[in-house]
C-alpha cells in the first residue's frame, strides 16, 4: 500500500514538472516521475531497513520531501548528460 501512495505521489509530481521549469521536453513526460518514483521507493527501501516503521510521520515526511528534489535534480542532470 505504501508504494502505491508513493506512485501516485510520483505521478503528481511529473504532472507538475513542466510547471516548475525542468527541461522534459526533449526527454518525455514520463521521466520526471518515474525518477520521482524510483528515488522515493529507495528512499522508502532504505528508512525501512534502517528501522523506520512506516505508521511513524518521519519516514512520510523524509520519503514525501526527498522525491520531488531527487527529481529535480535528476532531470537536471539527465538534460546535462544528453546535452553533452
């Protein structure tokens, strides 16, 4: 259930991409979120195996505040990459 949360949480978070300035044109309006996704669930993976349980509101707040910077600056540096 959690990782659906963090899904749909991902989805948000490509929909509001283009919004926030990041170059998805040339790379596809998937990539933001499934970057997003794929942070947040290591993320999650991660804090669990560090001991965090998930009904505790740190885990949430950490996996909620770090997806949409690792997305940032994912796309930023996968726009840097094919550029060069």
């Amino acid at each position: 259930m959690e990782l659906a949360f963090i899904l749909i949480y991902a989805a948000i978070l490509g929909l509001v991409a283009p919004y926030l300035g990041l170059p998805t044109k040339k790379m596809g309006s998937l990539v933001p979120g499934a970057i997003a996704f794929v942070k947040g669930s290591l993320a999650w993976a991660v804090l669990t195996w560090c001991g965090l349980h998930y009904d505790q509101s740190w885990i949430w707040i950490i996996v909620m505040l770090a997806m949409p910077a690792a997305m940032f600056i994912g796309v930023r540096w996968l726009a840097a990459k094919r550029a060069a």
